[in-house]
C-alpha cells in the first residue's frame, strides 16, 4: 500500500469529430440532408473555423454528437463522489465489492502531504485501517463469507482516501460545463488537477470546441463567485479591475 499519483488517458474519442460537428449543426439552416454534408469535400479549416463560431455562439447541441471517453486512476473516492454527481455521463468504476483492498493504495492531500505531523498521522491511520480490513475479512472467513460477501462488508472500513479507478466517457457539451465547474479555482484540488488534465487532452484532440474552454471566468471575462468567493484572477461582475490583495 501507500500513495498513488493521477493518471488520465484517452481511451477513444468520436471518429472524424469536426465533420459530425459540423453537418450537425448545418443541418438545422440547411435544406440539405445531414448524411450528404457530412460527406461532402469541405476544407478541415473551414469546418474548423465553422465550428469555432459555433461553439462561441452558444449553439451547443450540434457538440452533443461527439464524445470522449477517458480511464482515470490514481485519484480517491472522495473525487468519484464528486465526480458521478455530472449525470450526463457514463460511469464504469472499480468495485470494492468484487475487488478485495488487499493492499490498497491511497491518495494524500497536499496539505497533508507538507506538513510532517499530519502525514505522519495520515499514513499511520492508512496501515491501521488495512490492518483492521484484513482482519474483519479473516474473521468473515470463519463465518465462511467469502469473495464478494466479505468484501462488500469489510468494505465499510474503507477511507475515502482509498484509490479507485474508473472510466468516464462525457460529450463536448457537458465536457465543456464540467471544465466550467471544476477548473474553477474554488473546486476541490483533486477534482480540479484531474478536469486539467482533461481540458489538456479535449484542447489537443478538438481545438476547435475546447481552445478557450476552462473556467467560468474564462468565457465570461468575469468572477461570477462574487467578492467573498473571487480568487482575485479576474475583477468580480460590476468591478472594473482586480483586487490585487485577493
């Protein structure tokens, strides 16, 4: 056991992406049939450049079309609590059920990570807790609860530090509201390291659609938190600069 890193890889993302953008949202202004403009020979940096306008128009349901699917681990299970709360998306996460914590590993907080006495206290509580786990499976066995009957009791014990990994696939759409929502300063460290990373491989894979993509502040040009909550990077709605002490 002992403490894991975040690690997020593109599993697939939709197969010719700005052209299925593209006819999507030409199909809504045009006579023509959407299978035909998809076919037809358009210039990438034109549709690139469409698609752009589009996005920064606020038509967004022609980017519900096209999606990405991710695997994730090294993050914690206070993360994947967050994180199943975006309900339009899909979900497929390691059970602790079918899956026995024999060595689990962990995520540490960097505020615990660099103060020497709360790792201390952290890490001892991670080896108690493992030890109590193994412990409550070999007292199961004796009941003989077995596998996936132990392991979803025993599992009770388990923090919320516990590692997991998952498989998230979202659309352009809710991928764009989620980078809204957790790239923001004031979401949760790891939620917001692990949208990052995200935002990293979304802005490689369709510039298009994910350029300008980020916080709320990035397209609105604004806080929109307000002065208690404002991390000072942009000046709060109604301010004409930024509060330097913030």
């Amino acid at each position: 056991m002992g403490k894991v890193n975040l690690d997020v890889r593109l599993l697939e993302v939709s197969q010719n992406a700005i052209a299925l953008i593209y006819a999507a949202c030409r199909q809504c202004y045009s006579e023509k049939f959407a299978g035909d403009i998809f076919e037809e020979t358009v210039d990438l940096e034109k549709q690139e450049e469409f698609v752009k306008n589009v996005t920064a128009s606020g038509h967004m349901s022609p980017l519900e079309h096209v999606k990405f699917s991710f695997a994730v681990q090294g993050v914690s299970r206070a993360l994947t609590h967050q994180l199943v709360r975006h309900r339009l998306a899909s979900f497929s996460q390691q059970s602790q059920r079918y899956v026995k914590e024999k060595d689990f590993e962990y995520i540490v907080p960097p505020s615990i990570e660099k103060n020497p006495g709360a790792k201390e206290e952290f890490e001892k509580l991670m080896r108690l807790i493992q030890e109590s786990y193994s412990r409550i499976l070999s007292f199961l066995s004796q009941d003989n609860l077995k596998g996936e009957k132990a392991n979803q009791d025993a599992r009770f014990v388990l923090p919320q530090a516990s590692e997991t990994k998952i498989v998230i696939t979202m659309n352009c759409r809710e991928l764009l509201h989620f980078f809204q929502q957790r790239c923001c300063m004031r979401a949760q460290w790891e939620i917001r390291c692990l949208a990052n990373k995200m935002l990293e491989i979304c802005r490689l894979q369709i510039p298009a659609v994910f350029s300008s993509a980020g916080a709320k502040c990035e397209e609105l040009g604004y806080c929109p938190e307000g002065e208690k909550f404002c991390c000072g990077r942009y000046p709060v709605k109604g301010r004409n600069r930024i509060n330097e002490e913030r």
